[in-house]
C-alpha cells in the first residue's frame, strides 16, 4: 500500500510556451509508477482527491485505495469527489436556484446572513429546455414559437435574471443559444481547467456534475463528468462533496472503422445493446483502442451522451490529437490548445498508440460489423436493425398484423409490401387536412423530427440528413401530409453550416424548417398535433409512431397521443417522414415516387461518405466565433426582462410558475432523530423499468389531471398550461404530478394506467395525489413498492422531491438507478432493497400495511426488517438491505436532506 504524508507538497510546475502553471502531479505519488495501467478516467478521479486532501474529507487511504484499485479492479471504498465546476438546464436548474432563494430565506430566519448562501463553484445554467415546437414547417415557425417561449415563461425567466444578478459563480446562457450539452461541448468545456491562486494559475483536469443524466456528452472531450439530481448539484455548488464508491472501470476497445452507408448514431445504438446487454449501471465505462483514431470527435459525443441509455455513470474518452483537432476548430484558444496537450501528456492522460489500460471488465467492437438500426418502439436500449422495424413494430402491439384493404393498396400503389398474417387488422381511418382528404393508418410517423443533443451535436449526420434531402427533392419526393416535421439544432452553428452547404432549402422542403435551438421533442416538447390527426388518433384509438434523433423514447414521454417512438439517425428521419410509416421495410421498399412515377429506394438518396466529408470541410471556426462571441447577452426579449435587485427573493403569491417551496419552511437548526416508520400504507405497487419520466413527468399537463385542476383553479387556461418541466418551479402543480404519468401502472389496480391507487381502509379508487393528501390528513405514512431499475432514465429531482410532498416516507424495490436513489436519500426519503423477495413473490395487493423497524439505528447497508400486517391480521417479516450506501449519505439523510444538512452546515 502507498504511503502518503498529508502534510508533503505534491504540485509541480508546467511550462507551456512562455507561461508557468502550477499543478499536483501524480508522477510524484509513491509507487507512482505502478498508477501507469490505471484507466485514464480514475487518474482524473486520483488527482482530484490529491488536490483535495484534508485529513479530512479526503485521507491518504483515500488516495492509496485507487493504487490498490489495480490488484482488484473493484473498491468498496467511500471517497469525496469535488468537481470544479456545475452545468445545469433550465427544467433542473430552476427548481435549483428556487432552492438557493428559499435557503437564503431559511438562513436568515434561522439568524445568519442570506449573503452567505452562493455557489461555490462556477456554475452555468443553459435555457434550452423550455421551447415548444407549436408552429412547424413554414420559415415562421422560429419567430413564432420563440415568441410563445417568452410569453409562457416570463416569470421562470424572470427569476433566473434575479439569480443571475444575485449570486455569484452563478452565469445563465439565454434562450434560443442552444442546447446545454452541446453549449457545453463546444464553447464551456474546457479539458483543463485554470483557476487563479493568488499570483499563480493552478490547472487541473476540467471536471464537473450536471443536473441532466446526458451531462456524459462532455465525456468525449476528456472531461470527467456526469449527470446528478438537482439535490446534489445544489450540494457541489454550495461546497459539498459528492460521496461516492470508487467505481468500478469498463473498457470498451474500438477497432476498425464504419462502412459505408452507416452513421454514428448506427453505431451509438449498436454500443448501447452491447453494454445494456453486459450490465454496467453504476459503473464507469472507458473507450480505447486504436479504432478512437478514426472516430471523430464528434461522434465519441455521440457515444458518451448516451451513457445513461447504457446505464453507466460517464461514457470516457481520453484525451489524444482529435481532442486538440476540435478544440482548435471550435474555437478555444491556441494558448489553451497547447496547455490541454502538455498537460495531458504530462499527468498520464493522453491516449497512446496500443494503450491497454487495466479495467475490471473488457468488450470489443469491430466498427466494420455496424449497420444501420433504430431503437424502439419504447426503450432506447432495444435496437433494431433497419430491415426489421416492421416487424418490431408489429410485435410491439402483441400482434401479428394484417394490413386492411386500404392500407394494402396505399403500399401496393407505392411499390411496397408490409407484415402478413393474422390476428387483427390495422385501424385505418380517414381525414380532412388544409381541403385535402388522406387515410391515417397503425404505424403511420406522426412526428418525424431532428433534434436533440445527441446527434445535432454532429455534423456528419446532419450534413447527412441535407445531402438525403436533397437528393429526395431533386427526385421529386415530399414528406407524407400526415407527419409533423422540425428541426431544433443543438447550436446556432448547426443552422451557419447548413446554409453554408446550401442543404437548408432542401430540408425546408421537406418541411424541415427551423423551430428553435433547444430539446423539444426529444424531452416531450413536441407540441400538439395538427387537430384533424389529433382527433383521428384519439378517436380510434391508432397506434402511431414518432422518429426523432435522440435519445429518449420512453412511452408517454414525446407525445400523449402516440404510443411507439423510435430513436434514429437525423438522415433515418427524413427517410421516415418521407416513407410516412413503420410498417415499411426501407431497406427492401420503395420509399416513395420520383416525377414519372417510378419507385425510388433509400439507396438511391442516401449520401455517399465522400459527400459526407466534403461537406463536413465547410464546418469552420469563424462559425463558433461568430457564434459564441456573446453567448451570455441574450436577444432584445432577454435584455428587456426588468428585475428587482434584492438578497432574497420577492416570492409573489399569485405566480403559478415560482412558489416558495416549503422543505425549509419548519426546520429547526438541530435535526429530530429519525424514527422507525410505523403502520405505514402503500401508495403505489410499481412493476420494472419504472423510469423518472412515469414519477415526475415531463411533457405535456393533462386537463383532468390533479395538476390540471389545480391550474384551472387558478383561472388558466388549457393551452396556456405549458409543461410540467416549465412548472418545477412551483411545487403545489409538481407535487399533483407526481406518479401521474398517463402510462403508469399501479397493480393495486387491475387494467387501469395513469396515476391512480386505492385509498384504505376505504377501498376507494382515486388520483394518487388526492389519495396521499387524505394519508396526510389522517397522519399515515406511506410507502411505494417497485421491481428491478426504479427510477431510470432522465435525473430528475422531483421524482424525489414530490414523493417526499405526497408523504411517502420509504420506497422498497428490487433495484434502483443511480442517480434516482441518491435523490431519494437527499430528500429524507430511505430507498431499501429486497434481498431474496419480490413484490410478486410476496403477493402484495396494497390494502396491506407496513412498518420499518432499525431507522432509529442505521448505518450504511444495514439490513433492516420490514413487517407485513396484512388485512386478516397475519404478519410477515421480510429483510431488506438499505441502499444509503455512504456514511455521508446517511448524515443527509439524518438531517432530513442534503440541502437542510448544508444549511445547519452554514450556521455553524
């Protein structure tokens, strides 16, 4: 075991040019010489408790455990880890700086100085998660729903200039810039980060935490970081350490290249399957090898943004010539070119020709067997090769299909044959549009859009997608009448480029105009449908499809009206929204018409990877200079916000966007012991796969949801609603929507989805809010039950914030996401895990009742008991492990919450 004195000096000094930094170098570590085969990711995570160590929140062992790291390739020790910086998105963000504004209200009640609560580390905040996509396919559509933006959401808005203004280390880039991870990428991601110490300049490797799961995007340039809960961003911002066990190292090794024909969401989806497949949640993953020479950099991103859809904690890549390439061409400067390259090479962190670093566990993939796929109908990790999306699709539906005449002959008139064979026919229906009358069938596309930081973060398949449109006008080819088509760039050099390479006119054709720079679709800001298929969907019940470029297709996520959503590559949507149907086989049918008639195949558009490239060379760095020359200003909308300049914030009453929250509201500067949970209810009985998106939903607020009543209580209309993601800053609207997603299934009640439980002892069905606020009134506790990956996908804070408002005190499941449970844990909510049962195993029906004994005497892991007091008066005991992992967990969650603990923190 290494030996380090706490007290012996480890920084070095760099010379880049003519500059001198001052840096803590693991080359002077003990046995440094044996840190050599450690994954490049744990080197970055060796220097950050090196820079940080304090006897204290950081120990030698600390650091001697990642050298030991090589005997086992896995740790079960604790340690603290302090990124430099905190990237956050408006949805995440907002509740956030709520919370820093009630703590500042908090502090001072309690007798200290509301001054004393600001970010401690440098923090930005991106507004991209807020645009809608209400107008589509006409050169107005921008304006317009930029327009609508500003409208909905000038109180949000409003108070994030408040919180610009206010705090310090606190920066907010405005609306209509793009997105944050591709904001991130391109403009605030560093590699190494520099940080004034007096008269020196320290650097360091660029790290951070983000409050969305695809903070892993900056994975590609080197920067070590990933995605949290609101909660604990709040936490590192304000100076806390994010507590974690030394993870485990996945290498994956890319070889070869891809063929023609594939792109690199082809090969994204093919990585997520494979690592799904392995299981690697909660695990770091890293890519080597020598196939990283020919990936460019831009789809590493790619790769890395999707390392949630995988499961892992960060997707890494380390730092080599193509890092250099891209920071060059997006326009960081030569200086800081030359100190990521000097600084890398110097600390161990630059990828050598034949690096075979030591991991815990290894794949390979040879990037010449890739082929074109999309994901879907409902998980981003279920990939399906082209040729076999209609017959996933058809599985889908637990069917065979046979087409119905009509829908036969619309194919057979295209050149196409579909699924054959035998249970029930496709709905087919008919509908009037703009005077025009079409037949809407099951697999229609509905939406096709292009969108999201996955893949507009990449020029290669955007370019792409503009080359495939333009072949498919000059052929004669239009978009099918029936499918809602955008484009919602990552950034504003996506548009510079596309123009530039005279593609732009092309997809506006297709109807692919411009419709904001932000999330939209991707995060379920779709925007409504065109009435008459609005109507025709819901009316007859149709399962139809949407096909968008990103990352997320969980059900009831990007539409409410449409049940099968597929991710694919910018290209693939066009081809899709051109088809205008799943039930299609695009490989093998024709895709549509040319002028005389003639069938035409995907091959005969699809662009070669030398059109490709070429039109990738137009890509330059006066784009991002133009681009991000004044990326914090804002537009004229912006500038013209009007904002009072206070301490605390001026909480208005009547606001239906910003409320102040009540988690601070009561507490005392000692926390109450925590006590063992006694004769609690069960609210909810949840199956597998029960993802954020079903506990606190994004999208769309239904009228005759809870949250829907309560916002008409308050005289707003339905379509001024907006979403439930504009709203986290009002509690009493995410409290109601909480568990009140239209897809959820409680199996306390049979065949019924949406958000809805049975009340006991009175056996009456109702909303799962109104049910938790009758517990409340009668003073029981509640518990939600749950299977394997609760709380996967998107981080989500009021997936915990809201389930400590309905009262739920423990939630017990079969297994948990990562970042879901340690948002538990910062609510003052205990996430445990079943051992050997199951909720099917033990039969729960939820008229049950349940109390938690050893809350009084806890400690990370500890197995606890849990008595099951059934109705006909028998008990069962059942053991579970409690998944408060870490001793600074457990002192969260003893103060109540990680946020109340870091106040008491202050007033000591």
């Amino acid at each position: 075991m290494m030996s380090i004195p706490v007290n012996k000096s480890y920084i070095d000094t760099l010379k880049v040019g003519q500059k001198s930094y001052l840096y803590y170098s693991l080359a002077k570590l003990a046995d440094a010489k044996n840190m050599a085969n450690l994954p490049k990711s744990l080197k970055v995570l060796t220097e950050n408790l090196l820079r940080n160590l304090d006897d204290d929140t950081v120990t030698a062992p600390d650091i001697s455990a990642m050298n030991d790291w090589l005997d086992t390739a896995a740790s079960s020790r604790e340690i603290a880890f302090r990124p430099v910086r905190v990237l956050m998105q408006d949805f995440t963000g907002v509740p956030a700086v709520v919370d820093l504004a009630a703590m500042r209200d908090a502090v001072q009640r309690l007798g200290g100085k509301a001054e004393q609560v600001n970010p401690l580390s440098a923090v930005d905040l991106v507004i991209d998660h807020s645009v809608m996509v209400d107008d589509f396919a006409n050169g107005h559509a921008f304006e317009v729903n930029v327009d609508m933006e500003m409208q909905r959401n000038g109180e949000r808005y409003a108070f994030l200039r408040w919180g610009q203004q206010t705090f310090d280390n606190f920066r907010v880039v405005p609306p209509g810039t793009g997105i944050c991870h591709q904001v991130n990428l391109e403009y605030l991601g560093q590699t190494v980060w520099q940080q004034a110490q007096g008269d020196d300049i320290m650097v360091c490797p660029d790290t951070l935490v983000g409050t969305d799961s695809h903070t892993t995007m900056i994975n590609a340039l080197g920067v070590l970081g990933w995605g949290v809960g609101g909660i604990e961003a709040e936490a590192a911002m304000l100076g806390q350490p994010i507590s974690m066990l030394i993870p485990e190292v996945v290498g994956f090794k890319l070889t070869g290249q891809l063929r023609e024909g594939i792109t690199a969401t082809d090969l994204v989806l093919t990585v997520v399957k494979m690592l799904r497949d392995r299981g690697v949640v909660g695990k770091f993953v890293e890519f080597y090898g020598d196939g990283l020479a020919s990936l460019p950099l831009a789809d590493r991103a790619t790769i890395a943004n999707m390392a949630p859809e995988y499961g892992a904690t960060c997707g890494f890549f380390p730092v080599d010539e193509e890092t250099l390439r891209y920071l060059t061409l997006t326009g960081r400067s030569t200086e800081q070119v030359d100190l990521v390259e000097a600084y890398s090479k110097a600390q161990g962190l630059w990828r050598n020709s034949g690096d075979e670093p030591t991991f815990s566990d290894t794949l390979s993939l040879d990037m010449g067997t890739v082929v074109a796929c999309l994901a879907g109908p409902k998980r981003p990790q279920d990939r399906v090769e082209l040729s076999q999306v209609p017959s996933a699709y058809n599985l889908s539906r637990q069917l065979h299909i046979e087409p119905t005449e009509r829908s036969q002959e619309r194919l057979e008139n295209e050149g196409g044959q579909t699924a054959v064979a035998v249970k029930k026919s496709l709905t087919s229906t008919e509908f009037c549009m703009n005077g025009e009358n079409y037949h809407l069938d099951d697999g229609d596309v509905v939406i096709a859009a292009i969108t999201s930081c996955t893949n507009t973060s990449n020029p290669s398949v955007l370019m792409a997608a503009g080359l495939l449109a333009k072949a498919a006008v000059e052929k004669g080819l239009s978009s099918a009448p029936w499918v809602k088509t955008s484009l919602a760039p990552g950034s504003k050099v996506v548009t510079d480029y596309l123009i530039k390479a005279g593609l732009m006119p092309y997809l506006e054709k297709l109807g692919f105009y411009l419709v904001g720079y932000g999330c939209t679709t991707c995060i379920g800001n779709s925007g409504p449908l065109p009435d008459p298929i609005a109507e025709a969907v819901r009316e007859n019940d149709m399962s139809v499809a949407a096909v968008l470029s990103g990352n997320r297709n969980f059900e009831g996520r990007i539409h409410p009206l449409v049940k099968s959503n597929w991710l694919a590559s910018p290209p693939l949507v066009v081809a899709y929204a051109l088809s205008g149907s799943m039930n299609r086989d695009l490989t093998s049918e024709p895709i549509g018409k040319d002028k005389q008639g003639q069938p035409v195949y995907l091959a005969d558009i699809w662009p070669s990877q030398q059109a490709v490239a070429e039109a990738v060379q137009l890509v330059t760095q006066d784009m991002f200079h133009k681009e991000y020359a004044a990326v914090f200003d804002g537009d004229e909308h912006w500038q013209a916000i009007e904002v009072e300049q206070t301490a605390t914030f001026n909480w208005q009453d009547d606001s239906s966007y910003i409320q102040h929250p009540p988690f601070f509201q009561t507490m005392g500067k000692t926390p109450e012991p925590v006590a063992d949970i006694e004769g609690a209810r069960l609210l909810a009985i949840l199956g597998d796969s029960v993802t954020t998106d079903h506990i606190s939903p994004a999208g769309s607020i239904k009228a005759d949801s809870p949250a829907g009543d309560y916002l008409r209580s308050l005289g707003i209309e339905e379509k001024d609603f907006n979403s439930y993601g504009s709203r986290r800053g009002n509690h009493e609207v995410m409290m109601r929507g909480t568990f009140a997603n239209i897809r959820i299934r409680n199996k306390m009640l049979e065949n019924v989805e949406g958000g809805e439980t049975r009340h006991y002892p009175s056996g009456e069905q109702c909303s799962i809010y109104d049910a938790a606020m009758r517990y409340q009134a009668e003073g029981v506790p509640l518990v939600v039950v749950a299977g394997k990956e609760y709380g996967t996908g998107s981080s989500r804070d009021w997936a915990a914030k809201g389930t400590i408002l309905l009262g739920v005190r423990a939630v017990i499941a079969e297994s948990y996401e990562r970042i879901h449970r340690s948002n538990l844990i910062g609510m003052g909510v205990v996430p445990l895990e079943f051992i050997s049962d199951t909720p099917d195993s033990l039969a729960l029906k939820g008229n049950e009742r349940l109390s938690i004994k050893g809350l009084n005497n806890l400690s990370p892991g500890k197995t606890l008991t849990v008595v099951i007091e059934r109705e006909d008066g028998t008990e069962q005991e059942v053991k579970v492990k409690c998944r408060i992992d870490t001793s600074n967990e457990l002192t969260y969650y003893q103060h109540g919450g990680i946020l109340h603990y870091v106040i008491r923190h202050m007033l000591e």
